[in-house]
C-alpha cells in the first residue's frame, strides 16, 4: 500500500504546520486517476506575513552559526530523505504522476545529494586575503542576502525546493517556499524534515497559493532574493518585479534545446539519449532536447530504431515499479500538449509515432515524434513541455550549429559523434548553459545547472550557486598612516 498522502496542513511556517481554512482552496489532483487526493488552502496574506517575519526573525542567529553547523542540519536532512526515500518517492509520485520507476531514483534522491553537497561546502565558505603595497591589505567576508523566495515549478518539487533551499541555507539565508499549486505536497515534507534534522523554526517555510501569493513574495520588501523555476513568461515578470527593488535573482525558466545526431553517432546510445531527452518524466523537463536534429543518412534508421524503442514503454500505474511512462502532470497540461500536436500536423509535419491520446482515468498521452520537421514550425521553436519529439534533418555542421542556435532560448545542448574535436568544436558553439556530449540530461548536483539567453539567469547546483545565494564585502585595512591631498 503506497502512504496516505494528505498533508497535515497546507503551509509549514516557524518549525510546525499551519493551516488558514480562509485561504481559496487547491485541491490536489492524482495524475494517474483524476482522483482528488488532497486538499490545501492558498496562503492568506497573514499566512504570506507570518512565514515572513518568521524567515525574517530566523536569520540573523541561522547566520551566526558556524558553516560546519549549518551543513550538520543540511547532512543530517539528506540522511533523513535517503532512509524514506520509498515514502518520499511515492509521495513525489501522488503529486506529479511520474513513475515510481523515476521517483525511487532521482527525486527525494537528488534533493537529498544538493543538502549533502551544500551541507558539505557550508563550511568552507571562506573570504580572501588580498595583499597592498605596504603591508596594506583587503579582506573578503562572504555574507548571506536575508531571506529568500523560491517559487517552484511541477516537475520535480521535492528536486527544486532542495535545489534552491540547500545553497540558501547553506549560505547563512533563510527561505519561503512557494511550491507550484499543481504540486504543493513534497516541499512540505521538506521542511519538516529540516526541522527534524535541527533546523531552528524560521530557517525553511512554506506556503502555498498560485501565481499571486508568489507575486506578493517577490515584492516584499523584507525579501532580499527570488529564486524561480518556472516558464519564460513568469520568469519575466518575476525577474522585472524583483528589479524594482534591486533583489538578486536566479532565473531557471524554459527551453527548446538542439540535440544534434552526427551520422557517425553510435546510433543505439544516440537513441537512449533521445529518449531520455524528450520521454523521460513524460517529457516534463526544462532541459529537454526537443529539437533533434538528426544527419540525413541515418534519418530512416534513427526514426525506425526510436519507434522500436518507443514500443518497450511500459504506460501504466505509476506507482507500479514496472510502469516507465506516466501520464502528464494535469489535465491542463495535456491540453497544452495536444494542441501542439494538432499544430505540427497542421504545419505539415510528419507523425512518425504516437500522437494521441490513451483513454481511460488519467492525463495519460502516447509518446510522439514529428518527422520532417522545419525550423519554423511552431512545434520547433515554442517550448510544448510534454512528450512531443522534433526530428529535423540536417547535412552540414556549420549549418546545424546555426539551426541550433536559432532560437531564444539556451538551456541545453547537447552533440552524438564518435569524431572528438567535432563533438568538442560544436558544443562549443551552442549557445546554452548545460550541455551534453555523447549522453543527455544528467544533471549531478557538482555541476553548474541553468540557462543563457531567454532561459534564465544565474545557476544552480555545485560552487557557482553560492554565489547566487550571497555577496562579498570587501574591507580595505590600513596599515599605515593615511596620506591625504590637503
Ligand atoms: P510557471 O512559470 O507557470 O510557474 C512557476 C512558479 O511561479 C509556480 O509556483 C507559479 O505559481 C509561480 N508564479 C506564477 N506567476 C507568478 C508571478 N507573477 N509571480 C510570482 N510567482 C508566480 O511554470 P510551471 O509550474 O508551469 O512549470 C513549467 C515551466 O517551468 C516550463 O516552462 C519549464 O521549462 C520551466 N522549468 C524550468 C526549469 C529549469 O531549471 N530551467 C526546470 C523545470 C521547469 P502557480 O503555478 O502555482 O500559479
């Protein structure tokens, strides 16, 4: 029997769960069954202010800790996730509908590396010492900004409440969550885990609530960052929001990224990657490989070896280990999808595979592929956010490295060949933050994450998120008398 998974309330504020029954309700729906599986209530604004000033009240005594001490609290909450990983990942199952198959191995999994991680560089979050002439000398401290927002998207919820709550706090900040309302289960279990681990109350809240409760976040002004995972649009508005108050921002948004397929690429691993960059979690990642761009010669074996492939999906019961496609995370989403599907065929695409939707309970939908493909489709160059695959054709490297880069986004990229200085030379000249070669979408938490161009600002995993989740103060210590003009 999977767990019950009903929260004990809908908002985790100052170490305890709260509820506010005046809240607009959000019911939560089991993408597998249409079921109704829970309900929470939309942060009222005296939720949205108590989760404030308890981040707010937290900070200060957080910071002051020692690094070592804070990362005890993120390491003990990684061992914490890693003994209920089942629990989580099923848990992580009711709230998007991806496979246990997925969720047993990347959810509570990867949020539990990214506390490991952080908790692990807490305490080596050092400044400089910068020497001047005469003895002279600057110092560096690294401070935490205050508190910080996270608002985060449906796919991977326990992921990016961790992924942005575990450089926070790692740093000395405090954080407010604000998970999607398509999703609002996993963080919460975040948090109290924290708190299990000894987090102090305050350190890690969250609060539900739509577009307007993470609206109202971004614009207070005892926030001192936002940190989004969303689509473009909302991206701009967040990021255009937090500007009027010059907050730090990290922007992980949207993409329509190129996998390019040479005609020397192991055709079987170029496949897999395909795969995992357009079906995996039902086609629901940011960093997709959407575009694929496949060399003319083997255009016929790759569509045939991908069909081949496609066939051995198991669509079924997420919580069937078995089970390796689920269905879409709502019922909205699916529609978004469709209508991209009907648009390909009415551009002139070819439907290669796939293409309808699988009746029954559900948001349940077949893996596609498009073939013959063109770059102006809209099938090529908007962001579909489900398990629609573009195949286009291409012949020459200069030619596709142009193709690729066409476009607004920049997420990823990613190149199969065999030949090393042409996969080397080309990934070079994608214009995207996370890419690929000869593998696609693996995304450890030591590596750099995150967008250039329309997809984003900022990144997130490894060293570099540090400094999106703090500043560095510079002191100048004289060590002689001061010479003045006059
Ligand atoms: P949305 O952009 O719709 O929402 C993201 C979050 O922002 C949600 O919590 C949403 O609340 C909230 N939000 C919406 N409007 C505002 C606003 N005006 N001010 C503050 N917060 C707001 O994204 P989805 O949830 O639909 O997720 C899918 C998108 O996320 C895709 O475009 C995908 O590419 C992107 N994504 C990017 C990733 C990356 O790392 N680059 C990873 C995963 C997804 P609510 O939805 O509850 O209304």
């Amino acid at each position: 029997m999977p767990i019950d998974p009903k929260p004990t309330a809908s908002h985790y504020i100052n170490g305890e769960y709260v509820e506010d029954t005046a809240g607009t309700p959000i019911d939560v729906i089991y993408a597998a069954t249409g079921e109704k599986i829970a309900q929470v209530h939309s942060a009222t604004p005296e939720i949205i202010d108590r989760a404030l000033n308890a981040a707010r009240d937290a900070q200060a005594a957080w910071a002051a800790l020692t690094g070592t001490e804070r990362g005890r609290v993120l390491r003990r909450a990684a061992d914490i996730m890693r003994a209920r990983n089942r629990e989580l990942s099923e848990l992580e199952t009711y709230d998007t509908g991806k496979p246990l198959q997925e969720t047993l191995y990347v959810d509570a999994t990867s949020a539990a590396d990214a506390l490991e991680y952080f908790g692990g560089l807490a305490g080596a979050l050092t400044g400089e010492y910068i020497p001047q002439p005469g003895g002279d000398f600057v110092y560096t401290m690294r401070k935490p900004l205050g508190v910080c927002v996270g608002l985060g998207a449906w796919n991977y919820p326990t992921q990016i409440s961790c992924w942005k709550g575990a450089p926070a706090l790692a740093c000395g900040n405090t954080m407010v969550f604000k998970p999607s309302e398509t999703t609002p289960l996993c963080a919460l279990k975040v948090a109290e885990i924290l708190t299990e681990a000894g987090a102090p109350p305050g350190v890690y809240n969250v609060v539900q609530g739509l577009g307007d409760v993470g609206a109202a976040l971004t614009t207070d002004p005892r926030v001192a960052k936002v940190s989004l995972t969303g689509s473009v649009p909302t991206g701009k508005k967040v990021y255009s929001a937090a500007a009027a108050q010059m907050k730090h921002v990290t922007m992980e948004l949207g993409g329509k990224s190129p996998l390019i397929i040479f005609d020397d690429a192991d055709l079987e691993n170029a496949v897999s990657g395909a795969i995992l960059g357009n079906f995996y979690s039902t086609g629901q990642v940011c960093s997709n490989g959407t575009r694929v761009f496949v060399h003319k010669a083997i255009k016929a074996a790759f569509l045939k070896r991908m069909a081949e492939r496609l066939d051995g999906a198991v669509i079924g019961d997420p919580m069937d280990e078995a089970t390796s496609f689920g269905p879409m995370v709502s019922a909205a989403q699916r529609e978004i999808v469709l209508g991209y599907i009907e648009k390909g065929k009415e551009e002139g695409a070819t439907l290669a595979y796939g293409g309808a939707v699988i009746e029954g309970p559900g948001n349940y939908i077949q893996p596609t592929i498009f073939a013959d493909v063109t770059d102006d489709m809209t099938i090529a160059r908007e962001e579909i956010f489900g398990p629609v695959m573009a195949v286009l054709d291409f012949e020459e490297e200069d030619e596709v490295i142009a193709r690729a880069n066409d476009t607004e986004f920049g997420l990823s990229g990613g190149v199969f060949t065999q030949d090393l200085t042409r996969a080397h030379r080309v990934i070079a000249a994608v214009d995207a933050g996370t890419c690929y070669i000869n593998t696609y979408n693996l995304a450890p938490v030591e590596a750099p994450f995150g967008g250039m161009k329309g997809s984003g600002v900022g990144r997130e995993n490894s060293k570099e998120a540090i400094n999106s989740y703090s500043e560095v103060k510079a002191v100048y210590v004289a060590m002689n008398d001061v010479e003045a003009p006059f």
